[in-house]
C-alpha cells in the first residue's frame, strides 16, 4: 500500500500540473507561437489537406465516441464496465485494418464508492436549518463507520488558515476547505492533499469545494492521495453552492455535519493498455505514440474525460490508414488504463518499452477534453507556473513570460519545426504552438527524454463537467472533434515520416 500512494501521489500531480497547463488559471492563455511555414509544410501540403478535408468529413469517429459514451458508458478502473471497453477498443482497431493489435495486461486499484450521503445542521438565533449536501466521495477515500460520523464542522479558505488553528479546534471534527476558484492545478490541490494535512491536525473527516468555476449544484469527484504517515479520514467534495452556504452559516453560529460513506478497496482487478499501430515503412521501430485514457470516473459517461482523447486519436491514425498513407516511422495509438485513479497503464507502457526508450520520437496525449482547438502545446519549456495556494482576496499572480530565445539551441529548432509543421493547419484555426504540454500517462516516459506534446483548446467549459455527471456525449461538439482529429492526425503523420526528431527534455517524473 506505501508504494501504491506513492505512485498515486506522483500521477495525482503531473495529473494537475497537466491540465493547469492545458487550460491555465482564469483569465489567462497560453504564449503561442504562430505558425512559420518552411521546408515541411511545402513537402506534405498535399497530404495535409488530404488528412484535413478527410477528418472535416469524417463521421465514424465521434460515432464510436457515441457507442462508447451511450452502450458502454461509465468506466471506473476495476468495473466490469471498463474491461468491456477494452474489449471493444482492440475490436474497433483491428476493424479499422491497425496492425499488431494487443492488449497489454495491466493490473489496476478497484476502488468502490457505495452508497453516500452528507447532511448538515445548522442551529442558531435565525432558527434550525437541515440540509441535504450535493456530495461525492473522493476516489480511494476510505468509507465512514457503520451509521455515519456526526461531527462540528471547521471552515477554512486555505492550508495556511488551518494551520494556524489550535489542534483542538481542529480534532474531531471535519473540515470544509473552500479555496475559491483559481484554476484547476489550485482547486485539485486541496482534493487531493487537503484529507491528510486535516488528518494530521486530528480531523474526523474532510469537506472539499469542488474543483470548478461554475456553480451548478454539481459535485466534481477526483482522486486524493493519502500521506501513509497520517490517519486516513473520509473525504468528498461538495457543490460550490453547498461550500458557499457552510460558510455564511459557519459565520452565524455552530454548523454540524453527519456524513455516510461505504467507500473501500477490493483486490487489484486485470485490465490493460490496448494497442494498435501502423507500422512505418522505413523505421519501424522509431514510435511516435499518441492516446488517452480509457478508465473514467463513475459518474457521468466519461464523455469529454477521456472519451473525446481516446476516439480523436484512434480516428486520426485510423485516418492516416484509410488514406493510404505509410509514413517511415511507427504511429502507434494507445488507450491506457487507470489514469483517474493510481496511473498504472502509463507506468506498465513504460516497461513494457523497456531499453528501447530511445526509439520512441514523439508522445502525443489528449487528455483537455475535445473543445475547439487552437494548437499544439510542446514539452515542459516555460510552460504555465506550477499553482499556489492563493491568499484570500489577493489577484492571481501574473504569468512568467516565456522566452524562446532561452532554450537551448536543439530545443529552439523542434519549436521552429512544429511552427513548420502546425503551418499547415491555418484552414482550421489550429496553426499555434504553445509551450507546456504532456500527460499523465505518457509522463513514464516522457520524463526519459521523449518529446511531449498534447493539443490546445480554448478550455472554456472543461472543468464545467470535469469528473461529474454532467461529463456526458452531448458535451462535445462534432465540429469541434472533428478538427481536433484532424489537427493530431496531421502531427502525427508528419512527425513519423519526416527525416528529422524533435528535442525532448527529461524531468523528475519518479513513482
């Protein structure tokens, strides 16, 4: 178990430091490159446009997307449900005419929610409130006792306001934390730290807002991590209406708090990484890798996270073959397993590499959700500043400027060659390169070196649905899809076939 919150922690930050760099704090957008067109976009153009104009008209793409979301639905790594969808994805490869089609066996957590449930008192001068909270237990959380914890609560915007508590304001009782919305790498931090820093103050149990900007009455789940040096308390989070209301209460008189939750572990389940792949004509054993997560959480239908990632890249390869086109190099796509909750699909893909970790090019991971694209996002270079805890009331702090006359000069090149390359994509608005881009599953291996990279989209709405039951195939709009199948079809297909690599850049990406 210690090393298995160890390889939780470390997915559970590259996860947030991830889509803090796809999306950005509020108000903010990524420095992006334009497009300067070269020697490559003038020799594949006529592929390009070929790619393009096929993705605009394509259909079967997002209608996979519709089974998957609609027949197979939600896909928690350990449910029956997500070994089903394996099945059907090296189904739909091999249908497609992919070659060396496989299922790589991997074994994942299976975490259970059970039945849950919150309510909160509220006695004061005003008379009693009861309510029900709009809650959702936080993956790998443990379970309450039988009949449930009743318990003071304590109401704080931040960790530094928790520990400034005295320890017996503190003890069991639970603690709401709310602090506020300034982007997701903010919001996630105090998910999945905040039950172990109030566990080891002596709290009961853990009250989180939701990790979002939209007030909805809609929980947002997520995966927490557990310090094995604390008591593991029960956690969940709650709407941003409910988070809001514990506060005004918590400010006129006692508000007490009676929490449910049958949360447990079970045995490791066997699933796995399904693999399909057009091999290059030339290099075969040169791999350019690109995919998402299969697994998604057990609420909504995993539509935007990771639905829209798996089915844009299997159709961008899958496009790339019924065209006819054999670029020198492998383009292998992959549907990794247990990304949301313990990463064991990235880390098992990394072994499965082994020594050949030179061979591999390029790792392109879609894990933003498919809203209108912008661009491609590029390797760890000046990327979005990792998040703080804000300081209530305090503006979020600006964004470091990037400069890329201070990379190295192999690295200046690979940003001038996708500037090249994203050239070709102006007919569809996506001809930028930003920098900061990866994922959490191909963090094992681009933390050896290999070049990461990840689409960019506008980012408006994702978090609106992020790991809800909003999270459903009506979120994600075709057009939209379709461009980004288009735009990582054309990348792809570029980065297999022409002569040159890109640089990457090695990290501390460790279990």
């Amino acid at each position: 178990m210690k090393r298995f919150a160890a390889v939780v922690a470390s997915t559970a930050l590259l996860a947030t430091q991830v889509c803090f760099a796809q999306m950005g704090a509020p108000g903010e957008r990524p420095v992006a490159l334009p497009a300067a067109p070269g020697p490559l976009a003038a020799k594949y153009k006529t592929d390009a446009d070929k790619i393009i104009q096929a993705a605009l008209a394509d259909d079967d793409g997002y209608a996979a997307l519709a089974y998957l979301t609609d027949h197979i639905g939600k896909r928690l790594s350990g449910t029956p449900q997500l070994n089903t969808a394996v099945e059907w994805g090296a189904a739909l490869m091999k249908k497609a005419g992919l070659e060396n089609v496989h299922v790589q066996p991997v074994n994942v957590p299976h975490w259970v929610r059970g039945a849950e449930s919150a309510t909160i008192t509220y006695k004061g001068e005003a008379g009693t409130i009861v309510k029900p909270l709009h809650m959702l237990g936080l993956g790998m959380s443990v379970g309450t006792p039988k009949g449930g914890i009743t318990a003071p609560v304590v109401f704080v915007h931040t960790f530094e306001e928790l520990d400034k508590l005295p320890d017996a304001e503190v003890k069991g009782k639970v603690v709401v934390f709310n602090p506020g919305w300034h982007g997701y790498g903010v919001g996630s931090m105090y998910r999945t730290g905040g039950p172990s820093r109030a566990a080891a103050r002596g709290a009961a149990a853990v009250l989180v807002r939701s990790a979002t900007g939209l007030a909805l009455q809609t929980p947002h789940t997520g995966t927490l991590r557990y310090d094995e040096k604390q008591p593991k308390v029960p956690s969940a989070a709650i709407s941003v209406e409910d988070a809001l209301l514990i506060e005004r209460l918590t400010k006129e008189g006692p508000v007490t708090v009676h929490l449910e939750m049958a949360a447990h572990m079970e045995l490791d389940v066997k699933a796995g990484n399904v693999i399909g792949e057009i091999v290059g004509s030339e290099h075969p054993e040169q791999v350019v890798v690109l995919g998402g997560h299969i697994d998604s959480w057990d609420v909504g239908q995993g539509a935007q996270d990771d639905g829209s990632g798996i089915m844009a890249t299997f159709e961008a390869v899958s496009l790339i073959h019924k065209l006819g086109l054999k670029p020198k190099r492998t383009i292998r796509v992959v549907f990794w397993v247990n990304e949301e909750n313990g990463g064991a699909g990235g880390r098992a893909y990394r072994e499965w590499i082994g020594d050949k970790i030179g061979d591999q090019v390029a790792a392109i991971e879609m894990d933003g959700g498919a809203e209108k694209p912008l661009g491609i996002g590029y390797g760890g270079f000046g990327g979005p500043r990792r998040p703080q805890p804000p300081t209530p009331g305090a503006a979020p702090a600006a964004r470091p400027s990037f400069d890329p006359s201070s990379l190295s000069p192999e690295e200046q090149k690979s940003f001038a060659t996708l500037q090249d390359i994203v050239s070709l994509l102006g007919a569809i608005g996506t001809d930028t390169v930003s920098p900061g881009g990866g994922g959490s599953d191909i963090g094992p291996i681009t933390a050896d070196g290999v070049p990461s990279l990840s689409p960019r989209t506008v980012g408006e709405h994702y978090f609106d649905w992020h790991h809800t039951e909003a999270d459903t195939l009506d979120k994600v709009d075709p057009d939209s899809f379709r461009k980004n199948t288009a735009m990582l079809s054309v990348v792809a297909y570029v980065l297999a076939d022409m002569d040159g690599k890109l640089a990457g850049r090695k990290s501390t990406f460790r279990e």
